[in-house]
C-alpha cells in the first residue's frame, strides 16, 4: 500500500478518461492545498477537463482563469 495523492488520482483518472472522478479529486487536492495543483492549467493530461464548468470554476477559485 502506498500513499497516492488526490492530485496524482486526478491525473490518472483524467487519463484513464473518468471526468467525473477526475474533477471529484481535483476538488479534493485544491481543499488539501495540493501544490502541484498549480500546474492544472497547463498539464496536457487536464485537456479533456477544460471545458467543464467544475474545472473553469476550479481555475477562477485559485485565480488561474486569465
């Protein structure tokens, strides 16, 4: 058993094509103050999230949405 964050669990469920869960996780990394979640905005891995309204709303919560 390892530790796997909520941030690398958004990664992989994004990958694997889970929107649902992936934005589920990336909720859950932006409330634990996940630092890599700084990079959502260019990691390719999010492509297919960026249209979601969650996602968008994620990005204005952290004010990445300019």
């Amino acid at each position: 058993r390892r530790f796997v964050s909520q941030y690398d669990s958004a990664l992989i469920y994004a990958g694997l094509g889970q929107k649902d869960q992936a934005l589920q996780r990336l909720q859950k990394a932006y409330e634990e103050r996940s630092l890599p979640l700084v990079f959502i905005k260019v990691i390719p891995a999010f492509d297919p999230l960026r249209s979601d309204p969650r996602f968008i709303a994620l990005l204005k919560k952290m004010h990445l949405d300019k």
